[in-house]
C-alpha cells in the first residue's frame, strides 16, 4: 500500500487524477476500521490531514461551507446555531475520540446509508462541493447517494466541503440504536422546519439502500400546514395529521432485516421517530412564533 | 435471621498495615488507567517472527485439498504448516476431552476453525500469505440445534467418539447428560394447587475481554520453548500443549503475560501450539496477536440454551416441585461443556428449597462455534430461567414476588437437589431483604430546568425520547453459584513463600502460578502474607511454572484456594521464623517458649503485645522458604442416573433488584439501576469485592439487553465478528450499581471467605427481565431482549 501525502488541494487533485483507486483519508474513523477488518486493501492511501482548508467553516448568509474534515466535535461547539440538526446528529456519532477525529466528508465518502450525518444534511438541504483536476462542481445532497455505499463523484473527484443551508426554523434528530451511546444506527431520522419557504424537509438513515427522504410525507405535511394556517396561527398539529405523516415516513422506508434489527422494526420506529421530532420542532416552532407574536 | 455468622478466628495479629480487610490499591491499577501496563499483545523480541492463522470459512465441510505452495513462494515467509506437518501422534487437545484439532484434519466442524498456520517476518505478509493458502471444501450438512443434532439420521459432528462420557449418553451428538431426580415429582403434582410452565431461550454471550488472545513464543537452547502468554491457567495449557508440541513438560516454560480481561474465555487454548509450533520450527521467536475479528473465532463462548421448565406450589405459595430440562448448545468442540452442564443441572432450579425435583442437563455437538466456560458457567442460563418461572408464579399465585421467594428460599442445612446440604450460612432471603429496602431512585429523572436530559433517557444521546412512551419497571432476582471445581475434581493450588532480610528489612516475597487477569489475586496476595508474616514489604513474583500449579483463574476460586495456599504457606513459615527465633533468642525470655507468639508490625510480639525481637534479627541473613500445595475439601462426582452426591466445595449467593425506564414505543431499554447485596463471607479486599460486583453486574446486564453473538440457523457461520455489531455495555448503559455486602463467614473456607465474582452475573440478567416485563406487561422469555421484541416487529 502506498501513502500519498499532498501538501495542498491542487497536488491531491493531481495525485488523485493520476490514481484514481487512492482513497483519501482525513480523521480515519472510518478508512482504518475497514483496513483493520481487512474488508478493504487500497493500493493507495491519500492522507489529506497536510490540506488546511479542509478542517475549516465559513458561515454565510444562506449556507455553512463546512470544510470536508471538520469533526463532528467541532460541529456540536460553534454550529449548534446555524446547523442544529447537523450538530444533534453529530452528538449521536461514535464516541467523544471519534467525533474529534471523523467529519462529514468522511461519511459522505463512505456513503454508507448508516452514515448518522446524511439525514440531517437531507433535512436542511445541503449540495457537496466536489473538484478534480477539471474542475470544481456542486452536488445537490439529494442527488449524491446513488446506491448502497456508492456516491455521485467521479473517480478522479475529492469532496472539499459541504454548503448546508443555514436553519430557518427549528430541526431535530433522532437515531435508533441498541445502545445509550457509541453505536451504528438501526434507523435514523431528521426533520428540518423550513418556515421561509413553508416547507418541510426529511431524512431518513438505515432503512433504504441509500439514505432517503420521505418526499410524500413531505408533501402532505406542507400541504396540510398551508392548509390549516398553522405556519400563521401556530396551533399544534392535529393528532390525525402527525399521524399520518408518520406513516407516511414509515411507509418511504425500504428497509432489510439483518443482524442490526428487523424491517419491520425498522419502519416501526422511523414512523415513531417522525411523530416525535414533528412535535418537538412544531412546539419550538410555536413558541418562538408566540414570542414574535408578543413583540410585536 | 437463622445464621451463624461468627467470623473464624483470625489467628495473626491485625496490626500490620496493608493486610487482609483492607481496600488496598492494584499494583498495577494505575498504568492501567494511563495506558502504560504491558499486555501480552505488546511484547517484542529481536528477529521475532508473526504467526498467522487460516481459518475456516465455512461451518462444516471436508477438506478435498490445502495448496500452500503459493503461501510458502511469498518472500518473507519462514513457514507454513498444517496437520501433516504436525510432530507427534498427538493431534488433539482439549479440557477434558481432546476432541479440538490442533490443526482442522480432513475435515471442519465449525465456521472460524484454524486450518494452517504462516510465519513470516510482518504481519502483513503473514497475513497475505495466509490468504493465498487454498483450501478446497466439500460442504456437509450443518447440525445446529436439538433437532438436527437428535434426529434418526442426524450427521454425526464426531464420528468415532471414545471419551468416557460416550456410555451415558443418549445420543453421540449429546457431549454429557445429567439427570437429577429427588422425590418424586408425579405425586408431587397432585398436591400442587398451581402450574406453571414456560420454555426459555439464553443468547449466545462472548466473553468480549478487551486484549485480544497474543502470545510470543521463544524457542530456548536445550530444543525446548518459552511461552509468554495470556491465559488464565498456565499449568492446564502446559498439560495440554506438551504432547502435541512432542516435548516433556519441563521443556516448555511458561510466563505470564499481560492478561486484558478473561470471564471464561481463556481457559481453553487458542493460539499457544500454533505460536510454539512456528517458533520451534522456524528456530525464531514467533508473536501471535489476533485482531478483534479473530478473537471472537479464537475463544469459545457462552453456551446458548433452551430452557422448558414446570413449577408447581400450594395455594399458600409454597413449592411442591419443579421440573425442568436443559439444552445447551456445546458447539463443534466439548471443551468445558461436561462441567457446565454439572453446574446447569445441580444449580437448575435455584437458591430455593423443594424436596421433589426431576431435572435433566444436556450439552449438544453442533456446527455451531465451540462453548464453554464463562462467568456463571452453566448456572447463569438456568437462574434466567428459574427466575422468570417464580416471578410467573407470584403473578398466578397474586403474591408480591420478592415474598414468594422468601417463603421458599434456602437455609443453611438445607439440601440441594443432588442431596448436598448447604453447610455454611445462605442467606437468601436476607440478600433479597436488603434489596428491597434500598431507596428507590427518584422517579423522572430526566427532567430539568433546561428541558429533558437524554443520557437520563433510554436511546441516550441518540435522542429518541423526552419522556414519550417511557415506563418505568422494577424487577427483582436471586442466584446461587457453586465456588471452586466440582465434582471430585482434585481442585489443589501451590503457593511458595519466601522471607528475608533486604535493606535492613523483612520482606516476604509470593511466587505463585495464579494467572492474574484482573480479579486481583495480585493485591490479595500481598494482604494475606502481610496479615500472616508481619511485614509490609511484600514482593509478588511473576507467574510462571517454575512454581507448582495454581489451578484455574475461574470458578470464583483463586481466592478461596490460591489464597488458602499461600495464606498455608505463610503459616508454615511463620513457624519456620518463629522455630528460628526460639534458637537464637529463646533464651533471652520466657515468652519464647510460653507464649502465644505473633508476627506483627515487623516483630515478633506476644499475643499479650509484648515484643520479643525484630524480624530482621530473628532471620539474620537466613531466607525461610516453604513451597506447598493446599487443598479444599473434597467433593464427589454426581451419580450418573439421579445426580445425587456432595458435589460442590462452596455456594455463593447474591440478589439484584433492577429499576428500568422502557421506551415502549421504540423498544429502548435504559437500566437506571441494578442494586446488588451479596454475601461474601469475608471482604478481604472490600473495595476489589464491590469491583467484582458491579463488573459481574454490568456483564450481566450486557446479557440482557444486547450482548449476543448471532449465528446464522442455515450456515452456522458468525454474522456480528466485531465490536460494530457485539454491543457491550457502555458507562451510558452502565446504571447505579449500590452494593451490600454482607459478610456471614463460611468456617471451612480461610478467614471464612466466600467466592465474590461469579454470583453477581447471575442474578443481573433476569432481574433487568423482570423490570422489563413489569413495564411492559410482556411475557419475554427470551435473553437478549432486543427492540423488535418490546414492539411486536420481530
């Protein structure tokens, strides 16, 4: 195995276009598990810890660029503000020695669909800045998953960041384990309150080949809050409503049975998951709304 | 209280610092916090080779070919070999039964089995060597459980058996059988006004010690080998290894190294032969360290069981009789299954008095990975089982289930089911008293100014629940446990002593084979010879078998025995001193001669406290130093048709009571507390004994609610190798342990001590079951409980 060491982006662009088989390594929670297992020997190794730029964030107006090496310690420290989904999901990963090591570009790699990041990045909205030596170009996050721990970069591609959309409204995460802490997701779910556009988006963890959302549920749920005022008069949901947006989440489930848990359970507990974070983010949702509203 | 608790005299003086009652520190405590201690995995030797392991990819297949050439062709390869190149007649080891293939021959009976053996001078290259050795399977058909073992035409896992166990049992697919039949349960039934039945599953439970198996061989001048290695008996591997490496015992030595956990699953050997026999062919040293992947192939494991159990009592809530069976899956090979299947049986029906009993223990041959011993061995799957049934009958009964265990729990003189009576205080329903009593933990924890507090909550800080569908349940359990090797087995362990005087000071020094993997015989060790000789310096030299056999570290019986023996040679050396004394100074004071004299403080005293003479005088520059064996009292095997006989040396008893909040919704479990009292006779080390407690507590709680190897019904292959699918406890899953102990000495043991660090394992699990079912009014007869169980989506 050979251990390629870039000192900057462009040499790991050129380095990765001249072996397209390297895997790039940053915090190794994920690259090094696998060697140790001996489920996987590339030829070549890219170390991408000498590139700066990589463990850095910028907050703009619209978006975090959130550098591709950023540990999830980091995340759950300064972005709880702006990415308060994100930083619930990474609260969620590994151990405390792991989420000082492992950021999302690792998990956006692996692709993995028990990767804890990618419902988040789904709910608030999120496009991958990727770059080879022909070029950069943004990835929608909806369009990155393409299969079972297969993504949407070219083989001559290097993930430099993510662009996730700053919060709008409030967003929770919830993940299944059989664990209290440090342990792979059975299923997972995030929901994001989007009221600047009166959207809600979702996404879901370990219960499809890829990580998904529930575009149906989605759909209904955005229908039925325009449909009773509630983003203007902030009433709670109806139980009737929540209900069946959580069937619908269970029901864009298409999960497996294996040794994490069953497919039944699976579907079960992404629609409980669902009905739970529609009420925690509705709630917060109306009680910031109450205390506009007595501003004003 | 019906006990005699009068503590045995302790005849040494307690006025020498650091001796037996006290919470003295692990020597080793802090480099193992700081990461500093050396475990067998960090050994190094110039020029030293790494062995590499090929094992089996498949659960039960002859073997139509094995090509080395290419293994052998990769530069940087010393050797490869695999059963033709085996030195002697000798090709199988084992426990009791050497039915395990050094090397698989001809054909292999479970997934993960070593087949050949690389040395090479990497361990990448070993490694890559390995995988290009070829091996050609012909696949058989699997057995797996009861049925296919049992059944008319059922594939045979050992085709021509001749171990003594073969005449006895039903099956040649059945490893032993032990009947237990006292009274007479059918008359018994009339006289019940109540039944009730219930059919159990125990998950297959890994040992899960964090340092995996390693070792490092070192060939010696004379043709003979020096084995550094983590085990947790040196002289049952000695035993074992020599025939097969084809050398006298003398010429294979053996050194313990640093042992990173054990429960059970280093009683058996793993890759000590592989690493002798490389070391010895090669003329190099030769380390072997599995990685976590192989490690869960290299031990054998918890047996998993079925469990069909009948009890019946009186309207009053009094036992009339329990019957019950009990399958365990031994897997491929028999290792310690003959010995647990003696402990499932005697121990079958728990701490509980009832004079008409018909039990029936059986371990299985399969396909399936080998079992054998771990914490509780055989006795931890029955007190599942026995413990759901008693709840189950306080609910028919409409009786507080603490108070139905109450009514029928054991005394001291009461008599087991194998007609042994308890001779030494059982206090049973003390244990389960004190529980109860305990304060409960406050109710709805989790709640705090700032919102809810997830780590209070089951799904933990993967925030799954702020209170929604959170039940919370209490459950409680009792466990009896036998302490030592059973069943006439010559249960002996040697301790040799040494004083003198070093630096104008006398120091003790205790040379013993005790495997050290955690339990603390280290500090224990050095209290007992403290207590006994008098000194403060005392130097524990390192294990090896330059000292007679110490027994196993296993059995909650170092110690009891090793402690015995070193506490026996203390005393005769004591008298070795005290005879020196007399000849020097005896004619200096009477008391020399009239007195009752003690070691105390680094001074010989009267037992009026009078000082006689400082020890570094009496010894001069004389060494005493006695070697010993010492034994327990003996037990007898079981009769083989009705069980009957005084098998076990000692029992142990411990009760849990289990608070839980379930996520009944989400099938999440979050233990908030497993309170524990158990009697231990006599605490030597108090705060080693509540470390043995919480431990066994928390293995036991692992077992409840996620710790399961899960194996494959079709292929019997192992689908969760790893800590990413094994989940153990975590200290987020770990609850408030609070700890009573109650000290009730047992007057055959030294200082009245009892056993300490098997009971606790017991007792945990069907205590969190309990309170699971008592939270969710589901029946649960299965262990692990996993989530799609609490949600009906199984």
């Amino acid at each position: 195995m050979d251990f390629l060491r870039p000192a900057s982006w462009e040499e790991a662009l050129a380095a990765k276009a001249e072996h397209p088989t390297a895997v790039p390594i940053a915090g190794g929670t994920d690259v090094m598990v696998e060697i140790n297992f001996d489920h996987r020997r590339p030829e070549y190794l890219m170390d991408l810890n000498r590139i700066g730029d990589l463990d850095a964030w910028e907050v703009g107006e619209e978006s975090v660029r959130l550098g591709a090496s950023v540990p999830y310690a980091r995340i759950m420290e300064h972005l709880r503000a702006e990415l308060p989904g994100l930083a619930l999901a990474s609260h969620t990963v590994a151990s405390p020695q792991i989420r000082n090591r492992g950021g999302v570009g690792g998990n956006l790699g692996t692709a993995s669909p028990a990767g804890d990041a990618h419902p988040a990045l789904l709910a608030a909205g999120a496009e991958v800045e990727v770059e080879s030596v022909r070029g950069a170009r943004r990835i929608p996050i909806d369009a990155f998953y393409t299969g079972v721990k297969r993504n949407a970069l070219a083989p001559d591609e290097l993930i430099r960041a993510i662009h996730i959309k700053k919060a709008d409204g409030p967003q929770q995460y919830s993940k299944v384990g059989t664990r209290n802490a440090m342990v792979i997701a059975v299923c997972a779910f995030g929901l994001a309150l989007h009221p600047g556009t009166r959207t809600v988006r979702t996404g879901i963890g370990s219960a499809a080949p890829t990580p998904i959302r529930a575009r149906a549920a989605e759909e209904f749920l955005d229908a039925a809050l325009e449909e009773g005022g509630l983003w203007d008069n902030g009433k709670t949901i109806p139980p009737s409503v929540a209900k069946r947006f959580a069937e619908l989440c269970a029901a864009a489930c298409n999960p497996i049975d294996d040794v994490r848990g069953t497919a039944a359970y699976r579907r079960h507990a992404v629609g409980v998951m669902a009905r739970r974070t529609l009420t925690w983010t509705w709630e917060s949702y109306r009680g910031a709304h109450r205390i506009t509203e007595g501003a004003a | 209280m019906p006990t005699n608790g009068v503590p045995t005299k302790i005849t040494q003086g307690s006025g020498t610092k650091g001796g037996i009652g006290e919470s003295t520190l692990r020597p080793d405590g802090t480099l193992k916090v700081t990461g500093e201690f050396a475990y067998s995995s960090d050994m190094w030797h110039e020029d030293m080779l790494w062995g590499q392991i090929l094992r089996s990819t498949v659960a039960h297949a002859e073997i139509v070919s094995i090509d080395t050439s290419k293994a052998l062709a990769t530069p940087g390869v010393y050797a490869v070999m695999t059963y033709d190149d085996l030195p002697t007649d000798v090709k199988n080891y084992g426990l009791e039964i050497q039915d395990t293939p050094v090397l698989a021959h001809g054909k292999v009976r479970h997934h993960g089995e070593p087949v050949a053996i690389v040395a090479a001078d990497h361990p990448e290259t070993a490694r890559r060597a390995a995988a290009r050795i070829r091996v050609e399977y012909r696949d058989l058909p699997v057995v797996t459980d009861e049925a296919s073992a049992l059944a008319p035409d059922a594939v045979l896992v050992h085709e021509a058996r001749d171990d003594h166990h073969i005449g006895h049992v039903p099956h040649p697919n059945v490893v032993h059988r032990q009947p237990i039949v006292r009274g007479d349960v059918e008359a018994a039934r009339r006289r019940a006004d109540v039944i009730v039945e219930g059919e159990y599953t125990f998950g297959m439970q890994d040992q899960a010690f964090l340092g995996p198996e390693s070792g490092l061989a070192v060939p010696e001048e004379d043709g003979g080998v020096h084995l550094y290695i983590a085990t947790q008996w040196l002289h049952s591997d000695l035993r074992q290894m020599a025939p097969v490496l084809g050398l006298p015992e003398d010429k294979v030595r053996m050194t313990l190294a640093g042992v990173g956990g054990a429960f059970g699953g280093r009683e058996d050997l793993s890759m000590q032969i592989h690493a002798c026999l490389l070391a010895l062919r090669t003329g190099k040293p030769v380390k072997i360290v599995y990685n976590r992947f192989e490690s869960f192939f290299g031990h054998v494991h918890r047996h998993p069981a079925k469990l069909y159990y009948e009890h019946g009592a009186t309207r009053e809530g009094k036992l009339t009789h329990v019957k019950c069976r009990i399958v365990l899956d031994g897997g491929a090979y028999a290792s310690a299954s003959p010995a647990v299947v003696g402990n499932a049986s005697s121990l079958g029906i728990g701490p509980y008095v009832v004079d008409d009993v018909e039990i029936e223990a059986l371990a299985l041959y399969t396909n399936n990975p080998p079992c054998g011993a771990m914490r509780g061995f055989g006795a931890v799957q029955a007190c599942f089982a026995y413990e759901a049934q008693m709840d189950k009958l306080a609910e028919r009964l409409g009786m507080d289930p603490v108070e139905l265990r109450q009514l029928n729990a054991m005394e001291q003189g009461a008599l087991m089911p194998t007609g042994q009576p308890v001779d030494s205080p059982a206090p049973v329903a003390e244990l389960l008293r004190r529980v109860k009593a305990m304060p409960m933990p406050p109710e709805r924890q989790w709640e705090s100014s700032e919102g809810a507090d997830v780590r209070q909550l089951p799904g933990g800080l993967s925030n799954t629940t702020h209170g929604e569908g959170v039940v919370r349940g209490v459950g409680y359990a009792v466990g009896i446990k036998n302490v030592g090797f059973s069943e006439g087995f010559d249960d002996y362990s040697t301790a040799r002593v040494r004083m003198e005087v070093a630096g104008g000071e006398p120091v003790a020094t205790v040379h013993t084979a005790m495997a050290e993997v955690g339990q603390g015989g280290v500090t224990v060790h050095a209290q007992i010879a403290r207590t006994e000789l008098g000194v403060t310096q005392v130097t524990i030299h390192p294990a090896d078998t330059r000292v007679g056999s110490a027994g196993s570290t296993s059995a909650s019986r170092q110690t009891y025995v090793t402690g015995g023996a070193v506490r026996n040679a203390c005393e005769l050396v004591r008298e070795k001193v005290l005879e020196l004394g007399r000849r020097r100074f005896g004619s200096y004071h009477p008391a020399w001669a009239t007195a009752e004299l003690l070691l105390e403080g680094g001074k010989v005293v009267t037992d009026g406290g009078e000082v006689l003479a400082d020890l570094a005088d009496v010894l001069g520059d004389e060494a005493v130093e006695v070697e010993e064996e010492w034994r327990h009292r003996p037990t007898e095997p079981f009769d083989l048709r009705t069980g009957q006989g005084n098998g076990h040396v000692q029992y142990s008893f411990a009760a849990h009571r289990a608070v839980v909040e379930v996520d009944t919704e989400l099938g999440l479990v979050k233990v908030i507390e497993l309170a524990c009292a158990q009697d231990v006779g006599k605490a030597l080390n108090p705060l080693s004994v509540i470390g043995q407690i919480q431990g066994g507590t928390t293995q036991g709680l692992g077992v409840a609610v996620m710790e399961e190897i899960v194996v494959d019904p079709k292929t019997a292959k192992v689908r969760n190798p790893s800590f990413t699918d094994y989940l153990i406890p975590t200290i987020l899953d770990t609850p408030t342990i609070p700890v009573d102990v109650l000290e009730l000495a047992d007057d055959h043991a030294p200082y009245g001590l009892r056993g300490v660090g098997e009971a606790p394992t017991l007792s945990s699990t069907p205590a969190v079951l309990a309170a699971i079912r008592n939270a969710t009014g589901l029946e649960l007869n299965r262990t692990p409980v996993r989530p799609e169980h609490l949600t009906g989506t199984g």
